[in-house]
C-alpha cells in the first residue's frame, strides 16, 4: 500500500517541473517505471493474477476458446517463445502502459497530470486486474484522434484491435458517429436524467447485443443476466455523483475548453455517455460497470482540464491532486490491497 503512495508523491514532484525537456525526460521515467511495476508484480497481488494463469494453462492443455482471440495468440507465442506464463503480464504491461503514454502525448499537454490520473484512477483497474480490457481502453484513447480527423479506415482498424483484446470494446464503433467540431449541450446534459428514468422504467437496452453472432459475447450476456439478480449496482455512489458534476461542469465549459484543446469535444461525449450507460444498464452491473469502464479511461485527459476552468492556477492543481489520491484508495480499496 506504502509503495502505491510513494509512487503518487513521486508523480506530483514530478508535476511541478516546468522545463519542457526535463517533462519529457520525466513522462517517459513514468511510463518505464509504470511497465516494471504491471509486468512484474508480485503474484496474487490482483485478484485476476491466478485466474490469468488458469486460462493460460487452460488454452496450452485443453483447447479453451471461451476468451478473446487476443488471450489464445499471446499465449501460444508466450509458450513457444518462452515457456513461461511470466511473459504474458509482461507483453500486456507493455501494450497497456504504452498505448495509453501514447495517447496522453497525442492527445493533451497536460500529461503529467493525466500521467497521475491515469495512475490513481485506471494503472490498477486496467493493467494490474483487467488487463485484456486494459490494451482495448489504450486503443480506444487512440480512436479519438481519427474519429475528429474523419478517417474512418484507421479508426475501424483501432477499434478491431481493441475488439480483439476485449469484446466490451464493440462500444467503440458507434463512437465513430460523434461530431468533433460541435456539442449541444442541452442534448448532453439531459441524458443522465434520462439514464436514471430508463433505469427505474426498467427497459432493457442491452437485446441489440443478442444480435450478435458470436457465441461467446452471448455467453457472457447470458451469464451477466444470471448474476444480475444477486449483484447490485449503487447508482447513487459517491464517486458517481462526483462525476455526473464533473460532467455537467464540462458541458458547461466545454467551448473554453475546445479553445485548449482539439479533442475535448470528442472526449466530453464520450465521458458523458459512459455516465449514461453506467444508469441505464443498472439493472445488469456486469455489463454497466464493465462498458462504462470502458469509456471511462477519457476521464485520464478530463479530469486535467480543470485546470483550464478553475483559478488560481495552484488551486486547480491541488484539486486535481485531490481527485487522484481520492481515486487512488479507492483503486487500493477495490483491489483488496488497502484495507480498513
């Protein structure tokens, strides 16, 4: 736990350097030292550490094919190179942190301040739990750039990847439809209450994904209504609240921030949408917390932006320390490292 607080404290000293070079310096000590903590973590640090294992002896030994294509390839070039399951967290530590370093460099100039984000909010989520879902939110970062460029080619094939290391990422593609030059607002800021009526009304949104033909992602569907009945969802957390203000501020600021910032428009749509399915597919958890986690990961270049709405300057980056230690032990909490 000690450990995951000093590498918070060294990312703010790191936060305060003003020199360009020396941030550049900087930004890349973070992602190599990010990388050497996911690929060689300590095992049974996670909860998914052993059940990685299980599925890699599983798809060596007995076929298993229930799990994205992505998972049955790294492992046999894992196997056949190696030998040893060890090099499976290190392939996706390094496709992980280096896809979303790649992405915080192309897609703001706040990095390392998304650098802290991404580290108290997503590092133990995405590559230390999650970590196929973990290479598809670092592909999908990169889809925001042709999805404002319009080129659909390189968007299709980023977002086939991403569906390749999870099928939660078929989210992406509609994604493709957002304008990034324009937001309405207005049409934004009523969707979550509208989330919050679809979610007492019942309706079920999720009967389009038993259209489609691919056997697992009907497993899992089938598998996620199974536990609904016992896992229940807090849609009235504080976390979620917290966000649903984050998101209503940045509609609200959202042409000051598009003065800054090429993507915010795109991103802003996209923050706002994971809030929606968050509270309109309560009533399945697994589906909500998962898509919605999904999309989620713009909140590494969001949350940053505050410094361009709030004043003074040193208050606003005191208020985006404040959220990344906040999201830091919850990150603890939910992983089973801290403990009260």
């Amino acid at each position: 736990m000690l450990f995951f607080f000093l590498i918070f404290l060294l990312i703010i000293l790191f936060c305060l350097y003003k020199n360009k070079q020396t941030e550049n310096i900087l930004f890349v000590c973070c992602g190599i030292l990010l990388f050497f903590i996911a690929a060689f973590r300590r095992s049974g640090l996670d909860r998914d550490y052993y059940g990685y294992i299980r599925y890699y002896s599983l798809v060596l030994h007995q076929s298993f094919s229930r799990i994205e294509p992505s998972f049955i390839k790294i492992t046999h070039i894992v196997d056949k190179l190696f030998s040893n399951s060890l090099y499976l967290f290190i392939i996706y530590a390094l496709l992980g942190v280096f896809l979303k370093f790649y992405a915080i460099n192309k897609l703001t100039r706040f990095r390392l301040l998304s650098v802290l984000i991404y580290f108290s909010g997503f590092f133990l989520l995405f590559e230390m739990t999650q970590i196929r879902a973990g290479v598809a939110a670092g592909l999908l970062l990169l889809c925001i750039e042709p999805i404002k460029e319009r080129r659909l080619g390189l968007f299709l094939f980023l977002a086939s990847i991403a569906f390749f290391f999870h099928y939660s990422a078929i989210v992406i593609f509609p994604l493709y439809f957002l304008n990034g030059h324009k937001l309405n607002s207005k049409i934004y800021l009523i969707l979550i209450p509208v989330a919050y009526l679809l979610y007492f009304l019942k309706f079920n949104l999720i009967s389009f994904f038993n259209l489609i033909p691919i056997s697992l992602i009907q497993i899992k569907i089938h598998s996620y209504y199974y536990y609904a009945s016992v896992n229940k969802i807090n849609l009235f957390n504080y976390v979620h609240l917290f966000r649903c203000l984050l998101a209503y501020l940045f509609l609200w600021k959202w042409k000051l921030i598009a003065e800054t910032n090429d993507y915010s428009i795109i991103l802003t749509k996209i923050y706002v949408i994971a809030i929606f399915i968050f509270v309109a597919l309560g009533n399945i958890p697994s589906i909500s917390s998962r898509i919605s986690e999904l999309l989620m990961v713009v909140e590494i270049i969001m949350i940053p932006f505050l410094t361009i709405i709030m004043k003074p300057k040193y208050l606003s980056i005191s208020f985006v320390i404040g959220i990344g230690l906040a999201f830091l032990s919850l990150s603890l909490l939910y992983t089973k490292i801290l403990k009260f």
